[in-house]
C-alpha cells in the first residue's frame, strides 16, 4: 500500500488494521504525522500499535546515499597518487 499525503488520509492502519475513526475515539488523536528532518520525508504513527507508515524504502535510499556521500569525503588521497608500492618479495 503506498501512501501518497496529497489524497488524503489512508483508510486504515496497514499493521493492525484500526481505522481512524476508532483511534479518535480510543486515543483521542489520530495518526501522528512527523517528518525526518535531514530528508523531510513524511511519516505517519498509528496510536494503537505504534506501526509507522510511510515511504521508508525511499528514507533508507537517502541516508544510504547520505552515508556513501560522507564515507567519501573521509577518503585520504595518498601523497604518490594513489600507486600501491610493494616492498619485500615480488
């Protein structure tokens, strides 16, 4: 089930199945809509099993690529250029 915040609401939770309408009226409170702060990608949090909605394949794309981004930009580029010398026995 994709989410897609522009439609609208989902009809219910895809973990355990609770409909909005009876999270109001168990919980007082909807869905708990957050967003990720380094992607602002959206999320939403059911009250009753706490099961999070939302597009994660494309938050795990992105800290996945922020993670790459980083471990680049700690490579040290060694002074000869990058030419591996062996020493001992060839």
């Amino acid at each position: 089930m994709k989410l897609d915040f522009e439609r609208g609401i989902p009809k219910k939770c895809i973990h355990c199945k609770m409909k909005p309408e009876r999270m109001v009226e168990k919980y007082g409170m909807g869905w708990l809509m957050f967003t990720v702060p380094e992607t602002n990608i959206m999320f939403m949090q059911c009250p009753n099993c706490n099961g999070i909605m939302g597009n994660t394949k494309a938050l795990s794309n992105t800290l996945r690529l922020k993670k790459m981004r980083e471990e680049e930009s700690r490579k040290v580029i060694p002074a000869n250029g990058g030419e591996v010398l062996k020493f001992g026995m060839n």
